[in-house]
C-alpha cells in the first residue's frame, strides 16, 4: 500500500518505490517482498479494470474526488479477488479496511468495506472469482 500510494503521488519509477519502501520495511523477509512485489505489479497492470469495477459501484461519488488511499485500498481489493487465488476475498476485505482505520478518512473503513463487498457479490455473480488452496470456504 505504501509504495502504491508513493507512486501515485510522485510518479517515482516503481522500480525505485519498491526497494526503497518495501525493501526497506520488509528487510530480509524475501518471501513477503515477492508477494508485495507481485500486488504492486499487479494492481499497476489491472488498474483501469480495477477502476471501472469501482466507477460502476460507485455511483454516488465522484471518482476523482475520492480520498486516493481509498482508491488504492479498492484497486488492491479487487486485484487480490481476481488475480490471487490463494487469498480468499474476506481476508483482501479485511485487510482493506483494516488498512483503511488506521491511514484513510474516518469513514473510509465503512466506505471500503461497502464497495469491496459489492464489487466481489458482483464478481462472483459473473463466475470471475477463483479462489484455490486449503482452507478456503468463501469464493
């Protein structure tokens, strides 16, 4: 989250963010960098699908005019939904709004846990949710 928001308010080369901030925050835990490397990358290539998701749900509100963690805490949501299928949707959810308390607006969590949950009933009414591995119940 913090090298997406990094890059969305400085056009930094991602290259640069993510060894600065994910290298330096995640240090010698390789494991976690790839997959912060992999979310990054991810929600950089399927941004404008991430964007029409919440354009569509978002009827009431101005896109542009939305606090920009939470575009990027909704961008990472739907990405982890459609592209990671070994984290099931509550848990990209969760994680969305718990990132939400503690760095958005106050209504922020509310806001994302609303959009998110929307955005993966619709998803999974279209059969585009595959989720895999143990321990997974929801889609």
């Amino acid at each position: 989250m913090q090298v997406l928001y990094a890059y969305e308010i400085s056009r930094e080369p991602i290259e640069m963010l993510l060894e600065s901030i994910a290298g330096e925050e995640l240090g010698e835990n390789e494991e976690m960098y790839r997959f912060a490397q992999a979310l990054v990358y991810s929600v950089l290539n399927h941004r404008s699908e991430a964007d029409l998701l919440i354009r569509e749900k978002a009827q009431h509100w101005d896109f542009e005019r939305m606090a920009t963690m939470d575009r990027i805490l909704l961008r990472m949501g739907i990405v982890e939904f459609l592209y990671f299928p070994e984290i099931p949707t509550k848990v990209s959810i969760n994680e969305c709004v718990d990132i939400a308390k503690r760095f958005s607006t106050d209504q922020s969590s509310r806001f994302i846990n609303g959009m998110l949950d929307s955005i993966r009933n619709a998803l999974a009414g279209e059969n585009r949710i595959r989720k895999e591995g143990r321990g997974l119940i929801d889609r």
